[in-house]
C-alpha cells in the first residue's frame, strides 16, 4: 500500500497541472520528480543489496572449502542473474531523461 502514498499526489498534480491528454510527456520537471524520487530510492535500495550479495558471493568463492575450478564461472552466472532481479540496469539509466530528445543515453534505454 505504500505506493499509494506517493501514486495519488501524482496523479493528482498531473491532472490539475499536466493534463495535455498525453502522460508519457514530462514537461513539468516538479511534477515528473514526485514520482520519480521513490522510484530512484527502491533503486538505491536495490542496489545496496546488490552490492552486499555480490561480496558474499565473492567471500565463498575465495573460501577455502571451494576447490572447484568453475567458482569464477559459477560467480558470473550468479551475478549475471541477480542483475535484472534486482534491477541494477536501472542504475545506469535512472537519470536519463523521460521527455522529449535524442541523448544516446535515452535513446539506449
């Protein structure tokens, strides 16, 4: 039910101050960071967790109890894995910009 919290303020803003028939459009940045700056905090969040699962991960690997030779391959694909779970791709393009515009960084997300 958080969401709530931070949906209706939103919706409410968009529609008494960005109601152009089109929401895909950002033209108003104050209204665009109200729901965008939770968003950018479950990323960090995300992120954080990340980080501290790829350091276990690690910790094992360099374990003395693994005498495997595919631990570097095991830690890649676990990895590998856990990025889009977690949505650390988000990361590299929570900043770029939503609106109208060409920025390769848009453009790639």
């Amino acid at each position: 039910g958080v969401p709530v919290l931070f949906v209706v303020p939103w919706v409410v803003l968009r529609y008494l101050y960005e109601n152009e028939g089109c929401w895909e459009r950002n033209e108003k940045a104050a209204v665009w960071w109200v729901i965008r700056c939770p968003i950018l905090a479950a990323v960090a969040v995300n992120f954080v967790v990340f980080v501290r699962i790829v350091r276990i991960l690690v910790a094992k690997v360099r374990a003395h109890q693994v005498a495997r030779g595919d631990t570097r391959l095991r830690l890649a694909r676990s990895t590998l894995t856990l990025i889009p779970l977690l949505g650390v791709h988000e990361v590299v393009f929570a900043l770029a910009g939503e609106g109208e515009g060409g920025g390769g960084l848009r453009l790639a997300r």
